[in-house]
C-alpha cells in the first residue's frame, strides 16, 4: 500500500471539531482523556468505538449521558476485541449486500485499558489479531487496575505499589516485570504496531493516522500516567510521560511491515530516580531497588538499540 | 391459503439449522466448535464455500467471542446467528445477559448436552436451564421440522420492535442433533424472505450515532431492566402472530405447549424435546391398556406458558414432568416442574417431578410406562412426594 498520508506536524493541524465532549467524569489530571481527544479528531465522524470495561467507559457514559459523538459500544471487559471483530464483520456483508452504502469508509476503534488487554482481554486480542480485521486497537496503559482501585495488572512495572501489591517488610511492590504486550502483539505479524505516549502529540497522532490507513489490524500502545494510581500532582502528568520516554522507561517505537524504528530518540537518557521520585507509587523504595529498575531499563535500551543497529536510545548522562 | 411449494429432504437438526440460516439470509456467523453443535457449523461454512449463503463467517477463538462478535455484529445493524452446546453455553453465560440487556435480536441454536464435571459429550438439558433467567426467549424443539421452522420464527419474534429479544432455539443434542428425519424446506427461499423483512432499528450508525451499553445508576436501572420484562410480555402475542404466519405459509404450527390426548385423561406426562415422541408412544400403548393417560409437550420455555398450560390442566387430577436436568439442592430439582408446580398446585393437582435422561441414560416407553403406574400408586393413596424422583439411578432410594 503506497497511499500518502496526511501526517500532521504539530497540534495546529489537527480539526478544530471536538467529538469527544467535555463534561465527563474523569479525574482531574487524567490524560486518558487527552488521548481520546486526540484520538477522535484524527478519526473523524465516521469512526465506531468499542470500548472495554474501564475509567474511560464508565466515566464517560453515565446514563443518560454521553461524551461520545461517534457511536460507541461497550459490552464487557474481555471481548471489545471480539465485539469489534463483529462490527467489521457486519459493516462488510451489509455494504456487500448494498443494505449500508458500499463506499463509506468506516473507521473501527477499540479503546481498552492495559486490563482489559493484557490480562483479561488478552484472548479477544489474539483471535482479532490472528484473523486479520480491519480494526485499530488503542491500548491506554496506566499500569493497574485504576478503575477499581489501583489493584496490579500484567502492565504494572516491577517495584510499583498498588493496593494488591502493596510495598511491606516481606514483599516490595510488584515483584515481577511489566509484560512486554507490544512484541506480543508483533509476534502475531500484523502490519502495523506502535508505542507512544500521550505527551508526544504528533509522535501519538501520527501513529493513529498510519493505524488507520492500515489494511488490516493495527495496535497503537499509549503511555497514559494516572493522577490517581501513580500518586502525583495532577498537573504532571504530561510531564510524567515526557519523563517516561527521556529515562527510556518507555520507548516509543513503531513495527511498520516487519521495521523496527524507534520514533522518539533519545541522545542521553536520564537515570530512572527523576521518572520514580515524581510518584507515591514509587515512594519507599531503596536505592538497591531503584538500581534494579534502572538495569531493567539498560538492558532493553541495549536490545532495542542492538534491533536498530545503532545507538537511538544513548548513554545515561552524568 | 397460500402455502408454498415446498421439498423434501433428509436433515438432522443441525442441518435444518443450517437451512433456515441460509433462508432467512443471515448476514453474519461467528462460532466455535464443539459437539453436538459443530456440524451446524460445517454446513453452515459449506453453504457460505458454494455462495449458497452470503454471510460474513467469523472463526473466533472462544464460545465467549463467539457471542461477543454476534453482539458487535448485530448492534452495527447485521441479522446474526451463532450456536453452541454445554461448555460453550457456559462460557457465553456472562454474554447472554449483556445481549439481552442491549435489546440485541440475535438468534442461537443450542443442540443440548450434559455440562462437566465429569465430562459428558452426551445430551440432557443441563445446559439449557441454566439460562433460564437470561431473558432470552426459548423454544425447545421436538423435531427436526420444528428446529427449521423454529429458526425462521425466532428472526420474525426477536427482530419484532414490540420484542427487540435474543432467541434461543434448543433441541436434544445427538437424539435430535445427529438423527435424519424428514424435513420440508420451500423450495424457493423467497417467502421465507417475505416473512422475515429487515426492519430498522437503532444501530452503530455514523450518521445518527448513539451510546450503547452505557453505565447506569440506580436511579435508571430498575426502568431499564423493567423493559425487558415488558419485552419478555410482549413475546408472547408476538410469538403468537409469528405463528399463524408460519403457519399460513408453511402449513405448520407448534402451540406454546401442545397437548397429546389429555381430554379426558385423569394423569398427563409433560416433556420436552425429542423424548415427546416417546412419550406418545407409551401413552397410545397405555390407552390400549384402558388407562386414561395424555401426554403435554413444552416447547415454550421462555416466556413459560402460564395461561396456555392452566387450560390445558383443567380436567386433570395429575400431572408428570420429566426433566433431563437437576437443579440441586431445589425445593423439587427437575427445574420445568419447579414451573410448573405453582401453576398445577393452584389448580389441585398432584405433582409428579421425575429426573431421567441425565447424561443421555436411556429413556425407553416402558420407562415412561413405571412412572406413570408409580404416578398413579402414589396417587391413589393421596400422597405427593416432596422431592423429585431420580428414575432408574443406580444406589437411589
């Protein structure tokens, strides 16, 4: 496919029309709304959303309201990858058979929280994958269960507090590592893959413009730092993200055809204390134990920069 | 009248599934293998391989997705269908309380079987009760031709504004899932068509987009779930229309439930599914012995038949249900004479629960012959025992 896309440049390029409206019950500082903002002015009206259990939906669609100007469906936690399958499904026979109009192009979306995709919509995702629909699947990660009370998902990093995880004398946070979901979901050699975060605004919207022009299934993993869960001061959260990538806890990369490229590079990174100590879910940690996420984190710069095949991710700075 | 031409074929009831799918023009098809559905769904892809059917197939990785895509599929505005037996009916169970609640018309076919543990491929209704309270409108099918009709009715009741229902279609699984008998299909699908016309309804549309599945507090959930049963009323006339229609158009007819020679019968048996034919059959043998026994057949289970089955009552000291399932620990265990015991009670009659054919244990005429002198043992001396009977177990009491 050699369509040429219109990428944007910074946020002035993006619609001035808003579809997802104000007036919805997320907390104050939470930047998942951000990402649907976002996320709807590069999709435009002509989108469906299927969104699985989670902050955005129940916060967003408190009968008989909604912020959704697009039409939205959420029926559970683990399927909104198998309910959106069906959309796609339905959308195809109905304009093979002229019943919809034959030339509208419909986007599908999935929305679901790092829960929902991967603990217990992990199966959903895989079959969706695995069969080829034409969906974008957004992933908001914000590390935990947050909608029900911070409780631990197979997304929370190593050492972070939740309520289920709590830091004792015994046990020390999350004892394992955060499930690399990205790789797992290229395993499944879809054409398009990407991780970003909601700080970097074209980096983000970019990847939902290609997500969309893609023929066939594509996953878009959004950093989404929580006010609530990651214990900081609500107006950090942008900043938190930005950290995030710039101590290469996070790295945001794309998988476009089988490349490998990382889209944020980051000439010296910042050791991992600057990203921890703006949290509570970090607090009371030891400095062995902060040390020990930081050599989590150069070993995957080292084997992100060995899959490039040049330094994109540098040298901690002094 | 004006019946139309009809043929007639060899079908089990999963091909009969099959064909009404193909008449009623499904548009999308999302199912997982297991036994005794899976041959609806091989024919079902045959159908679709040949272009006999235009449907969108989709080969999901769980019974869960499997009614998850049909959900998605039917609120983006597509006729649905999808099937499934024992397990995968329990592993949909958290679905088809959503589907309902959403209003969806999607149809399933459920060929019945025992549920693990241990594991059972064979049939008995297990299953199938334990959906009782799903609001999905359910018909139990006694024939293979019942199965085929039964599919075309449950698109004209479920996809009824007045309704706006999930249908379930259930029948015995191996008995009836595996066995040929004669069926008669129109020989042109075009009045199947006529009958069945898509209607509007509100669905995922970017044109007029809506909220669907929203969270709902305490102050709109009751009125919400009141609808359903309201809808759940309505069913029950509109279940009736769709009949005579069918009926004008294919010259058959299933009343919610159908009584066998019970005008002057002093004790009825009341079953469901395939063991009605049996049934009949022990009661001609019976008659012939001078006893004065009718047979009543269930085959609307959701909404259960309350005026219908009063009528059919009225003239009868007794009544015995034979239920191929257990509710345990329940006042009386078969859960259809648990239905039917407020209903019989009201009216003086005895109650007579009987639990046969679990895991697809034998079920012969003569047994049905035991019960019923058992039945009227008891019911000359007067007495109603408080439990259900567990008809030939082996170690019972």
């Amino acid at each position: 496919m050699t369509v040429r896309l219109n990428l944007v440049r910074s946020v002035k390029d993006l619609p001035r029309e808003e579809l997802f409206m104000p007036g919805h019950g997320l907390c104050a500082g939470c930047t998942a709304s951000t990402i649907v903002r976002h996320l709807l002015k590069i999709a435009g009206r002509n989108t469906i959303v299927v969104n699985a259990t989670g902050c955005v939906e129940v916060s967003t669609t408190m009968y008989p309201y909604t912020a959704w100007k697009v039409p939205w469906i959420h029926v559970a936690f683990e399927n909104a990858a198998a309910v959106a399958s069906g959309v796609e499904a339905a959308l195809k026979a109905l304009k093979r058979k002229g019943i919809i109009d034959p030339s509208k192009q419909i986007n599908i979306i999935v929305l679901a929280g790092d829960g929902g995709t991967y603990d217990i919509g992990f199966q959903a995702l895989s079959g969706m994958l695995e069969r080829g629909h034409k969906i974008m699947y957004v992933l908001y990660d914000n590390e935990a269960y947050m909608n029900t009370g911070i409780q631990r998902s197979g997304s929370t990093p190593m050492h972070a507090w939740t309520t289920t995880t709590p830091l004792g004398k015994v046990l020390r946070g999350k004892p394992q590592a955060k499930k690399p979901i990205g790789e797992i979901v290229a395993a499944h050699r879809i054409p398009y893959v990407a991780s970003t975060t909601v700080a970097h605004f074209t980096d983000m919207d970019n990847k939902f413009i290609k997500g969309l022009a893609t023929d066939g299934p594509s996953f878009i993993h959004v950093l989404q730092p929580c006010t609530a869960g990651w214990k900081f001061d609500p107006r950090l959260g942008i900043k938190l993200a930005r950290l995030a990538t710039q101590t290469a806890m996070w790295i945001n990369w794309e998988i476009e055809n089988g490349v490998f490229n990382v889209t944020v590079r980051v000439p010296k990174r910042k050791h991992v204390r600057h990203y921890l100590k703006l949290q509570g879910r970090f607090k009371g940690l030891t400095d062995e134990e902060i040390e020990e996420i930081q050599r989590l984190v150069d070993m995957e710069v080292e084997r992100v920069n060995k899959i490039v095949g040049r330094e994109v991710i540098g040298p901690l700075e002094e | 009248m004006s019946r139309v031409k009809q043929k007639r074929l060899a079908l089990n009831s999963n091909y009969a599934v099959a064909y009404a799918v193909r008449d009623v023009d499904v548009d999308v098809v999302a199912a997982y293998p297991i036994t005794p559905q899976t041959t609806i769904m091989e024919k079902i892809s045959e159908m679709i391989a040949n272009g006999e059917l235009d449907a969108e197939l989709i080969h999901v990785e769980s019974e869960h997705s499997a009614l998850s895509a049909v959900v998605g599929a039917s609120a983006a505005g597509a006729r649905v269908f999808t099937a499934t037996s024992s397990q995968g009916l329990e592993l949909m169970h958290e679905i088809l309380h959503i589907a309902s609640g959403m209003r969806l018309p999607i149809v399933m076919a459920v060929p019945t079987r025992a549920l693990s543990a241990p594991i059972s491929i064979w049939n008995d209704y297990s299953d199938l009760m334990n959906t009782r309270d799903a609001s999905w409108i359910t018909f139990i099918a006694s024939t293979a031709q019942e199965v085929y009709d039964s599919i075309v009715q449950a698109y004209m009741v479920a996809e009824d504004s007045r309704v706006l229902l999930p249908v379930m279609v259930a029948y015995d699984g191996f008995l009836m899932s595996h066995t040929y008998e004669p069926v008669e299909v129109p020989e042109d699908p075009g009045p199947i068509r006529e009958i069945t016309p898509r209607r509007d309804r509100i669905t995922l549309d970017p044109d007029n987009p809506v909220t669907m599945g929203t969270i709902t507090d305490p102050r709109w959930y009751y009125e919400i779930k009141y609808q359903q049963v309201k809808a759940m009323e309505n069913a029950r006339e509109v279940i009736e229309e769709t009949s005579e229609t069918l009926y004008r158009v294919l010259g058959r007819r299933y009343p919610p439930v159908e009584a066998y020679k019970t005008e002057d019968a002093e004790i009825a048996v009341l079953a469901y599914g395939g063991l009605f034919g049996t049934v009949q059959d022990a009661v001609d043998s019976m008659r012939s012995k001078g006893l004065n026994v009718g047979a009543i057949r269930l085959r609307q289970w959701r909404p259960f038949p309350v005026e219908e089955l009063t009528h059919l009552l009225h003239n009868l000291d007794a009544i015995i249900v034979i239920d191929r399932a257990i509710s345990y620990g329940a006042s009386i265990q078969g859960p259809v004479a648990l239905e039917v015991y407020p209903v019989a009670s009201r009216m003086g009659l005895h109650v007579y629960s009987f639990i046969a054919g679990i895991g697809q244990r034998h079920v012969l005429e003569r047994d049905i012959e035991s019960m019923v002198s058992k039945a009227l043992g008891y019911l000359d001396q007067g007495v109603t025992p408080l439990r259900s009977i567990y008809w030939g177990v082996r170690g019972g009491e």
